[in-house]
C-alpha cells in the first residue's frame, strides 16, 4: 500500500491529545476585534477540544495522526 498524504492545514492547525482527542485554536481572533466584546474575547482565550463529529473528519485528514 502507499503511503497516504496528510492535509499541509491540519498539521498547522491541530494537535492530539494523549486520549485522542483533537484540540484546535478558536477562530475570530485575528483582526477586527474591536467590533467583538470583552466577555467574546476572553472566553476564547487558548484552545479548546474539538467536538466528536468534528474529530471524524480530522482523523481522515491526518491519517497516521500529529504530535
């Protein structure tokens, strides 16, 4: 079998737990943060984990998994 390739994006913007969840940087926060809160800004402060449909498909584009 060939080796299958891995999405360039994904391996920029993803990183695996030990348990095999995804975590992800939260979107919005690049530029025109003037128009968003403080309360918005705040609570997506970090990363968080990205949710169980949403991992289905990142697993897909990152076959042998990131470090």
């Amino acid at each position: 079998m060939p080796k299958l390739k891995t999405k360039s994006g994904v391996k920029k913007r993803f990183k695996f737990t030990a348990s095999g969840k995804v975590k992800h940087g939260v979107a919005g926060k690049r530029h025109r943060l003037i128009s968003h809160n403080s309360k918005y800004i705040r609570s997506n402060r970090g990363t968080t984990v990205l949710s169980d449909a949403d991992t289905a498909h990142v697993r897909l584009w990152a076959p042998y998994g990131l470090k």
